[in-house]
C-alpha cells in the first residue's frame, strides 16, 4: 500500500477551493450536489484508510482475535510508520464512529421532537403557531411540513409571506435536510471536509432563495423576507425547548451574502463551469483529488486483501 494508504486522509485538501468558489459562482443547485458529492466520497475513503490501518494497528496488540500471520513483518511492511500509525488509527476509527453515531442520533432524535410538539395540530402542510417568538422552520418527513409563528407572519406583507413560504416548501421539495446531513457526517468522519460543510450549509439556502424568488416573482421580495425573518429571529427570545429552531436540518447562512445575491442577478443555471475560469479549475481540481482518494482507497484495500489472504494459512 505504501504512503497511498494516508492520502484519502489529507485530499480533502484538495476540496477547499472549490468550496468556496463554488457558493460564489456556480448554481446553488449544482454547488450543493457537487460540494456534497465529494464530501461524501471524500470521507468515505478517509474512513477506509483509517480501517485498513486500524487492521494492521489492531494485529500487533497482543491477545487480539486476528490470525497471528496478520501481524507478521510481511504485512507490517505494507503500511509505512505501521507501529505509529496502525495504534494511532485505532482510536481515531472509534472517535469517527462515535462523533458521526452521535451526529445521526441528534438528527432523528430532534425530528422526532419536533414531530411529538405538533403531534396535536391538524395534519396540514403549514402549521401555525400561535407564538410571540418569530420563526420559521421545514420539518421534513412524510409529508413535510412548513412551520411558521403567527409573530413572524404579523411582521410580514402578503408578498413576504409567499416568499417565506416557497422558501421553506423548496428546502422540503428539494430534501435539502438529507444533503446538510451527509456534508455533517462528512465533516464529522475527517475535519478537513468542515469547509464543506458550511458551504453546503450556505448553498441549500442560496437554492431555496433562488427557489422562492422563482415562484413568487421577484426576487427583490424575497430579499426583504429574508432580510426582515433574519433581523426579527435575531432579536427574538429563545422561545419554547426544541421549537425554536430545527439545529443540524436547515442551517441559516450568512444573511448578508444571500439578500446581495438576491439583489443581483439571477445565476447562471450550467451544470458544470468552464476549465478556462477559477471557478472551473477549482472544480477540476476538487474532482480530480476526489478521483485520487478514490483510487487510492481502492487500491489500498486490495492490497491489504491479498497481503492478508497470503499471510492467512489455509
């Protein structure tokens, strides 16, 4: 396997440009698929690499359950540093499994929260509560729905309104919670992915903006709404346990960005950018660093197989 085994941890380098680029020029649409994608793969191969060196760490303790052969200087030999690096994977793996076992667990645990407090309401798909804390939230499942308080409802016109809701309705058309989620875990399971995680954080946003702004019209509109939701969440007190906000489903971005996004013009909607742009090159790179990780995972992990398969007496 050689030093290819430790690239997976260190490509999601390759990652950051693209990161922010991506929020700046491309789609939201096609930023929040492409940023999400590879912080998927990218941890995924990060977590491979540190099984693989957590197999070749966890043979040389002694009474381990593995065939003996597993630790001979034959497959030791495979992994540079093995003494350091094999020992120092083993709790490494287990913080990973804990921190994103953790992280799911709080996801369904908060829905499950949500769900049990509007429990008593009609099943329709807005749900209206009488509050004086203004906030608004999407509360996915089957179905979803739209959560808004009759404090922020007041504070808005008519046409706010429609942006408001056609905001909250693209975060549940679009499964917006589904792409934060995996871009969450990405970062839980390898911290180089965090900047991802913001930026995926920021663009779902940016495409429910973009979203609403389509339907209502203007998107002069939904800059105001956005605007004013943000200003009166912030002022606002906490509000009723668990209702005040939905953590780790909808994120809220930086406002300021958003409405001067609002204000200009609307995005290009091309999948992918030009080589001959930063943005493009970015773009490539990142694919590129993802493709590597890729590789180097694959190739990793049949080596150890048939190093491990030689070394197993029959």
């Amino acid at each position: 396997m050689g030093v290819f085994v430790f690239l997976p941890l260190v490509l999601p380098l390759t990652a950051w440009p693209v990161a922010r680029l991506a929020e700046q020029h491309l789609h939201p649409r096609a930023a929040t698929w492409l940023l999400t994608g590879a912080a998927a793969v990218l941890a995924v191969c990060s977590t491979v690499s540190l099984v693989l060196l957590m197999v070749v760490g966890t043979a040389q303790l002694p009474g381990n359950p593995l065939p003996d052969a597993w630790s001979d200087p034959e497959v030791r030999a495979a992994v540079p540093y093995d003494e350091i690096a094999g020992r120092v994977a083993i709790p490494a793996l287990a913080a990973v499994l804990a921190s994103c076992g953790h992280a799911a667990w709080r996801h369904l645990r908060v829905r499950r929260r949500f769900r049990r407090a509007l429990a008593s309401l009609p099943r329709t798909p807005v749900a209206v509560l009488p509050d004086s804390a203004p906030y608004a939230y999407a509360l996915p499942g089957g179905p979803g729905r739209v959560v808004v308080t009759t404090a922020l409802l007041d504070a808005l016109t008519s046409a706010e309104r429609r942006a408001l809701f056609a905001h909250e309705r693209a975060h549940l058309t679009a499964r917006h919670h589904r792409f934060l989620l995996t871009a969450q875990l990405a970062a839980r399971a390898n911290p180089f992915l965090r900047p991802l995680y913001t930026a995926v954080t920021y663009t779902a946003e940016r495409w429910a903006d973009e979203e609403a702004a389509a339907r209502v019209g203007s998107r002069r509109v939904v800059a105001r709404a956005v605007g004013k939701a943000a200003l009166l969440s912030r002022a606002a007190p906490a509000g009723p346990p668990g209702l005040a906000g939905l953590a780790g489903l909808a994120a809220a971005g930086p406002v300021p960005r958003r409405v001067a996004a609002l204000l200009g013009p609307a995005p290009s909607a091309r999948l992918w950018p030009p080589v001959s742009t930063a943005v493009g090159l970015a773009a490539w790179g990142a694919a590129a660093g993802t493709a590597a990780s890729a590789l180097s995972s694959a190739n990793s992990a049949v080596t150890l197989f048939l190093i491990l398969k030689a070394a197993t007496p029959l």
